[in-house]
C-alpha cells in the first residue's frame, strides 16, 4: 500500500509522532545507559534542526514525542537523524543486528483546538501509566518529559561521536572520553495553546493533566483486575524479546476535538492529496515541469517550500 502523504497545515503546528520498534521487541527498554544515550541524541539532533519539542516518552517498544513545527520536511529530517543515530546505538548496545524501527514514524496533525492538543499532552504524559507498567508517572525509569515539565528536572545525555572514536582507534591514537563525547539537553517547550501561560502556570496545568492519567489508569485496573508490571520486571526486560501479541490500531492523520475541525481538515487534506497525485500522474507521463502542491515530497524531486 502507498503511503499517505504528508501533510502541515501551517507554521508552528503540533503534531504527534509515534515511532515503534521491529516487531514490537523491547528494544528501547530503559535504563542508565540507554536513557543517556537517546537524551543525547534528541538533544543534539532538537539543537541541529532547531526543533521545538513540548514533550517525550520512551517505552520499551516505542517513543512519543510532541512537536511544533512548521512543514513537514522539518518533521521529515530531524526524524531521519533521530532514527537513524538512535538504531545505531541499540544495535550497539543490546546486541541487536538489522533494522531497530518497524517502518517511517506515524505523524498526526493536532488541530488549534485547545482540547485537542491538551488531550495528546495527556496521552504522552500518561505514557508507562496506562499501560500499566507502573502506578505513578514519577516511578517511570526511562526516559519522559512530566518531572522536567512539573519540577524542572533536567533531560541531559550524552551523544557518543563514533566516527571520530572509530578513526582515532585505527589510527592507533590514546582515545580521551571528552575527544567523542559530549553533553547535550532537551529543552521543552508549551504546547501552543498554552504558551501565553506563566511558567508556573504551566507547571501546573502539566502536574493535573498527570495526576488525571494516574487516577483514570488506576480506576480502570481496579475496574478490570489488571496489576502493574513494576519497575523490576521492566528494567529486567531481554531487549530482544518478541512479544506474543502487540496491540495496533490505525494512525488517525488528525487529532481534533470536534467534528467541524476534523471534517474541515480532511477537506483541505483531500484537496492537497488531491493535487499531489494529479502532479504524480503528469511527472509519470513525462511532464518534468508539472507544479507540485506546496509542502509536498515529489516522487525524487526536492520538497517544495513555495
């Protein structure tokens, strides 16, 4: 099957990406060394591409982030180093030989509607909860964004250059840990609808949508039965076990709160996948010259930015 173009509708959108690894493994299981590693990255590859980024979460088979970006060629290359040097370094550490992620990234576009975007900060601030990995949001050992958000807590790792580790190695030279690592952070930024809040307005705001995820999660176990697995049994996790099952459910393209703002989004997507294709057919016909909608990937030809 194709796949679904991509689509921003306008600067300074938030869109929620969810990545998931090869089969569902626990690839991305936390801990120490791992943590470090992919803070590392995302802080080097967010100060690269100049990314804003209102929230993470790693678990052990996927990551969630929150970004605000303008197109989706923004989205596009900063997902390619952050994959890309991230499946690197798992394949290091856990042993793991070929590919770490299953396929691109599902992207979702939030609207402007307030509940809408406050809604997907919920879902990745509830990240580790719902699942029932663990009770409380604090209690998560890897990776997310709700301590930073709440008490300022820093995200810092450390991103290893191996290519200068590597040629430093066959030449055969004394090797210094500060000569291929370096510190990187995260920084985080308010979700757009929220960004005229105070910072401790915000904090606060952050510390209900949490303590919402935690009491919804623990009035659904008590409504079903279902434990938590523990911080124990996560950290004990074999990287490369495949899970019997893993739930799936179809990315959407929107995250909206109401109707109107969903129908309206579906209407401009259709327009631009629309256009996309009329373009595609013409360029396969041989029309070299064929315009492109604006914010589109055409078939081996350079995003279109105006």
């Amino acid at each position: 099957m194709a796949r679904k173009p991509r689509y921003v509708p306008q600067p300074r959108t938030l869109v929620s990406i969810t990545n998931r690894t090869i089969q569902g493994r626990y690839l991305l299981r936390p801990g120490p060394s791992f943590d470090d590693l992919f803070l590392g990255i995302l802080g080097r590859t967010q100060r690269l591409h100049k990314m804003a980024i209102a929230a993470v979460s790693v678990l052990p088979s996927q990551f969630d982030l929150l970004l605000i970006v303008d197109d989706a060629e923004e989205v596009s290359d900063f997902m390619r180093d952050l994959k890309s040097k991230t499946a690197k370094e798992v394949n290091r550490l856990t042993g793991w030989e070929g590919p770490v992620f299953e396929h691109r990234y599902d992207m979702a576009v939030v609207t402007d509607e307030e509940p809408a975007q406050v809604e997907r900060l919920k879902y990745v601030l509830a990240q580790g909860v719902k699942e029932n990995l663990v009770e409380r949001v604090c209690q998560w050992p890897g990776v997310h964004s709700a301590e930073a958000l709440i008490h300022g807590t820093p995200l810092e790792g450390h991103w290893f250059d191996r290519t200068r580790e590597s040629a430093a190695r066959n030449r055969k030279e004394e090797l210094h840990c500060e000569d291929y690592v370096f510190a990187e952070s995260v920084v985080l930024s308010p979700i757009p609808c929220w960004a005229h809040l105070p910072a401790e307005g915000y904090r606060e705001q952050v510390k209900t949508l949490v303590e919402e995820g935690e009491a919804e999660a623990a009035l659904a176990r008590k409504q079903s039965g279902a434990r938590v697995l523990g911080v124990k049994a996560i950290l004990a996790l074999d990287p490369q076990t495949r899970p019997t099952s893993v739930a799936r459910s179809p990315a959407p393209l929107v995250h909206a709160a109401t109707k109107a703002a969903r129908t309206l989004f579906y209407e401009i997507y259709a327009a631009f996948v629309s256009a996309f294709r009329a373009a595609a057919e013409a360029l396969r016909q041989g029309r070299r010259d064929v315009p492109f909608p604006v914010g589109s990937f055409p078939p081996r030809l350079p995003f279109v930015t105006s």
